[in-house]
C-alpha cells in the first residue's frame, strides 16, 4: 500500500482537528445544563410577581429580563402541561423582553404596593467574551493573510496573474525545439513575394556569418501589413518555424493595462526574455494598439500609457542599448496610422506588403484547405479559384469550411462542386431567404431588374462576365445578378463607364418596362456614385475638372477641410452627374434596341428563379466580353508570330477604384436591395 505523502499526511491531520473542534463547539452551544429557560411576555412575569412566585429578577443590558421562581413555585408550575419542561436547576426558569426600565420599575413598585411583595431586581451589562476575543482578532487575520499572499506573490516566477508580475511581459514562447504544430512555408500557400522578402531574414538567422564576413547588419525588424485575413500571422508563424530559432508572441492589446507604467515595463521584460534567447524572433501582432502615431487623438497627452509604451518601444528597437540578435516582427492592417518613428529604418526596415491573393495563389489555397476534406473525385481548385475573386486566405478557409457544413447538412458523403458553389453564395451575398413573402407583381419586378443589369452588362464589352441571374432574396437584398471581375493590373475610363451603365442597367429596365421605379436600387446608385466620384475628384478621368487628384493617401487631412474651392466641387458634382447621366443613356438604349430579350430574360427568371450564364447566352448569344477577349487573344497570337510583341515586365497590380471590403473585393454582386 501506497504510503501519503508529507503533505497530504498534513492536510488530513489538519481534517481531524477541525472535525473535532467543530463537534466541541457544536455540543457546547447545544447543550443547556439541564434545560432552556422558556420564553415569555411581560405581563405574564408581573402575574407571577404578585403570586408571590418569583425569588429574583435580572435585567440585562436593558432589554431582556430573566426571571427565577421560588421551589415551591417550581415545583407547581412543573406539574402544569405546558410547564413540564421548566429547568428545575436552572440559574434561571423564565425570560422574557421588556419594554423599557423605566416601566419595569413603575408595575413592580405598584405590585409591591398592591400585594406587599417585594421581588429582588438586579441589573447588569453583559458581552460575549468570545466574540469579543474573535472580533478584535479578524483585522490581525487580515492583515497577515494579506501580507503571506503578497509575499508567496513576489516569490512565485512567471505567472503573469500573480499581483507582483503584473509588469511581466505575458508573451507565449515557442521553443525551437517543439516541434508539435511547427508551421513551415510549406503550409502557407500564396504570399510567394512576401516570402521571399522575409526568407533573408530566415537565412541570417540561420547563417548569419555569411552576410557579417561582407559587412551586412541583420534588420531590425519587418512589418506585415495588408488587409484582415490575408495570412500575416501564418507568415510569422512559418518564419518561426523554418528560422528554427525561439519566438516570442504577444498581442499589442496585451501592453494596455488601467495601472500607469505597466505597459512600458512590460516592453522592457519583453525584451529583457528576447536578449536572453538571442537570437530570437519577437512576433507583436496587431502592433496598432500601441504604435498609433502621437498627436492624432484628442486627449492623447505626454502622459498616457499608450503613448509610454510606444516609447519604450522605439527605444528598445534602437535606442541607446542595442539589441543583438532580436528581429521584431509585427503585423498590423492600418499600418497608414502608424507613427512615423516606428517606421523609419532602424526600427522597422522593411515594411512587406501581404495583399489579397491572385487567382494561381488563390488555388494553391484551396489545395491547402482541402487535404482535410473528403471531396468528391474532380473539384477543380483552378475553377473554385476563378470563381472567388477577392477572397482573402481565411474567406476561403471559410467557403471550404461552409462547404463542408452544407454538404453533412444533406447527409452527402463526399463533398461535390454544388456544395462550394452554395457556400461561396453564402458568404457573399448571406442566407437564402426561400420563404419571403412577395406578390406575383413583386416578383417580375424583381425579375425584370436583375434582367435590366444581366443583359446591359452581356452586350458590353468591356463589363465583366455574367455568371448567373436569381430573384430568390438573399440577405438584405431581393434579386442579385451575379458577375466575376477580371482580374485587371490597368483599369481603363472605358471600363467603368460600363461598369456604371451595368449597375443603372436595373432602374432603367423597371422605367422601360413597369413606368416606374422602386426603392430596390438604393445599393446601385449608392455603387455608382461613389465610381463616379472616384473618377473624377481621384483619377482625373474628367477634361473638365483635370488632371487633378483629391485623395489622400496619408489619412492625415482634416476631415472638415476640402482641398478645393466651392466652385471646383460644384464643377465635380456637374461632371458626376453627367458621367452617371451617360452610363444611364447607354444601358436605355441597350434595353430599348433588345426588349424582347430582355423580356424573356425576366419571365424565364420568374420560372426558374435563377437562370445561368448557358441560359442568357440562348436568348443573347455570345457575350461581347468574350468576343473582346478572343479578338485580343487573336490579335496577340498575330502580332506575336510577326515579331511585334516585345518582351516588357508586367505593370504592378492596383486594386480596382471600387474595390470596398464587402461583396465587391469578392465576387461582385449587382443586388436589388430593399
């Protein structure tokens, strides 16, 4: 038999003394030495008074009275019922409250002259000796208590929780030599630029006397920045795991603390564990939590804790001291707010930009995301590629994931493409509302909407291809016409004109064809005055307003302050009106010149509810963007075996002026929404 140890042998012994100390007490308050007095009222006492029955009264603390009868009286009153339990050698028999001392003297002094009996009464102040005992102990329990926890506090090392480490650094430590979930470049798909910019980091940790013998210092630090769920954590995480060196992560949430000094010294612990663990990578994600710039916020003071934390960092990265073999890396997606001395070289020296995946990195994701999947034989990642323009890494985890759940909702076992298809519609446009309520007039006015924008923006040829038309409601809208970008690195005025006329195309159909109009388009015109206005106050795509840009990059501009004259935003609001005035023209006339198509389009959608792009391509022929693209593919072909096509670098992609964080940096929906 097991033998316990010192200290369970302790904590039992500990049990048995308080058990019995506890039964001790329990009998002595319990036990009454041979009988409780018996309660009673005033009145009663002063009968017994004038019986002659009671020998003593003792008043005590001026509220309560105990009464001792006489032995004869004990005797009579013991053979009474309701008195058989009368403590016959008891100190006292009776006791009962009394109203006042002044009144207790008064009727015994009228009894007494009544009757000639004259009862003993005797007052006395009476405590509880132990409570007393007890009560002037529980402050000097306190107080030793409190001082044996702060000290067991100070002793105790590393857990952030206790009182005395609230300066701790709570920064979690990945060994280099763990390797359970260690993330290689190999689990990060996409990012190829951001990886090669960051793999020299990786490669002086690993070899660093390669770039000391040519005089190269190591960076300081690299910050990831790009857009929510683009991989810049994952990407730290690999750089840890390929650099095979130990890394520190914390969030910048975890600096800000209510007691003033906290965040600063946690800095410096932070980089007190990093320099013991040289060379070491630190990982600050969401570093915008302490590194905004100074003097941008009201009441942001010399004195606040945020902005003494970011001091702290400024000069741990590159101050006095220098920090030896410590690379920080920090993640952020607002890195335009950040304060300029954190961004200078010497603190962070690169600045990587990790933005929204292309469409060959876009399918090297879904085939990271779905070897844990059970999908059926020919789900082609390059088709699901083409069809999420715009997704960043975690959408697309979450379409794989959203797939997964529609298809063990149908009690499938494996997971086909209608199943990725559903969850993209999903996660773009929201949950299918099948039951809506909507009359037959409701309905092929939707129809008629969504038919207006599919067939304007099929006979455009610089729009983008319609992939399918629904008027089931999905989310907060009640129609939908949906289309893919290109993926363009050079958006051309020509193109967003007739992006503009595909998204008036609705209200123009439903003014062809109902004479009136709804409140269904608030989203379309809402798209296509904010296209407008970036047309012309930002890509000086206007002769009239000029080659002259208003946006500002920086963030810095007064929001209340325009940077034009009021007659040069009067001029900008003329020449909006007329851009959106000539794309509604151009999608009249398209509807005008093919109504009949247009009105087939709409009663085969109130049929079939959604209709494909097989579908539209029966009633219109073939797409003129697709006749565009073979014309330019065609032309390329030729000018290629003439010897005319030189060999020039690809133009650096920019983000398309209506790129906003919702449906259109996906897939891009024209929604009629109420």
């Amino acid at each position: 038999m097991k033998r316990p140890s010192m200290r369970m042998a302790s904590i039992i012994n500990f049990v048995w003394v308080a058990l019995l100390v506890a039964i001790i007490g329990w009998g002595g308050l319990t036990w009454d030495g041979g009988g409780k007095p018996i309660e009673s009222d005033w009145p009663a006492i002063t009968q017994m008074v004038a019986e002659g029955d009671v020998e003593q009264i003792n008043i005590v603390n001026k509220e309560l009275a105990e009464v001792k009868l006489t032995e004869k009286a004990i005797e009579e009153y013991s053979q009474q019922d309701e008195y058989k339990k009368i403590p016959r050698y008891g100190e006292f028999q009776f006791y009962c409250t009394i109203p006042s001392v002044d009144a207790v003297r008064e009727d015994l002094a009228e009894i007494q002259q009544q009757s000639g009996n004259n009862t003993p009464v005797k007052y006395e102040i009476r405590s509880d000796r132990w409570m007393n005992i007890i009560g002037s102990l529980i402050p000097w329990i306190l107080i030793i208590g409190f001082w044996v926890f702060m000290m067991r506090s100070a002793r105790g090392g590393g857990g952030g929780g206790n009182v005395m480490n609230v300066g701790k650094a709570r920064a979690q430590v990945y060994d280099k030599d763990n390797t359970e979930n260690r993330v290689t470049f190999k689990d990060v798909a996409g990012l190829e630029e951001a990886k090669q910019e960051i793999m020299e980091i990786v490669d002086f940790l690993r070899r660093p006397q390669k770039y000391r013998e040519l005089g190269g210092k190591i960076p300081k630090g690299a910050l990831l920045a790009g857009p929510p769920g683009t991989g810049k954590t994952m990407l730290a995480k690999a750089v840890a795991g390929e650099a095979n060196v130990p890394f520190l992560s914390i969030s910048g949430s975890d600096f800000v603390e209510m007691f003033v000094g906290v965040g600063a010294s946690r800095v410096r612990d932070l980089f007190q564990q990093a320099k013991e663990k040289a060379p070491c990578i630190v990982f600050i994600d969401e570093i915008d939590a302490i590194g905004r710039a100074r003097g941008k916020n009201a009441g942001f003071s010399g004195n606040d804790e945020r902005e003494n934390t970011l001091n702290q960092i400024l000069t741990e990265m590159d101050g006095f001291a220098t920090n030896s073999g410590v690379i920080v890396l920090a993640a952020t997606n607002r890195a335009d707010i950040l304060d300029k001395a954190l961004m200078r070289a010497g603190r962070f020296d690169r600045q990587i930009e990790v933005g929204l995946p292309d469409v060959k990195e876009r399918e090297a994701i879904f085939g990271v995301h779905t070897r844990k999947l059970r999908c059926a034989p020919g789900i082609s990642h390059e088709f699901l590629a083409k069809q999420t323009a715009g997704f960043s890494g975690a959408d697309i985890a979450n379409v794989c994931n959203e797939a997964a759940l529609i298809a063990a909702r149908h009690d499938k076992k494996q997971i086909t493409k209608e199943e990725f298809l559903a969850a993209i519609d999903r996660i773009v446009g929201g949950l299918e509302k099948k039951n809506t309520v909507m009359s037959a007039k409701e309905r092929y006015a939707t129809a008629i909407h969504e038919a207006g924008h599919a067939a304007v923006m099929w006979l455009l040829p610089e729009s983008d291809p319609v992939v399918k038309v629904t008027i089931i409601p999905r989310g907060r809208s009640l129609g939908a016409t949906w289309y893919l970008p290109e993926e363009r690195v050079h958006v051309t005025s020509g193109n967003l004109r007739q992006r503009m006329s595909g998204m008036v195309a609705g209200r123009v159909a439903e003014q062809t064809f109902l004479g009136t109009i709804g409140t269904g388009a608030l989203n379309d015109l809402e798209r296509t005055s904010n296209m407008a206005y970036s047309m012309v106050a930002f890509y000086g795509m206007s002769e009239r307003v000029g080659n002259v840009s208003y946006y500002d990059s920086t963030g810095q501009r007064d929001a209340f302050t325009k940077p034009f004259s009021e007659q040069t935003a009067r001029e900008i609001d003329e020449e909006v009106r007329r851009l959106i005035d000539e794309a509604t023209e151009e999608a009249r006339r398209l509807i005008e010149a093919n109504r009949e198509k247009v009105e087939r389009l709409a009663k085969l959608l109130v049929e079939k509810e959604t209709v494909f792009a097989e579908d539209i391509e029966a009633i219109f022929g073939r797409s003129a963007s697709e006749e565009r693209k073979a014309a330019e593919t065609a032309e390329a072909t030729a000018a290629s075996t003439e010897g005319v096509v030189e060999n020039e670098p690809a133009p650096k992609a920019v983000p398309a002026p209506e790129a906003t964080d919702n449906a259109e940096e996906q897939s891009e929906v024209v929604a009629t929404a109420e």
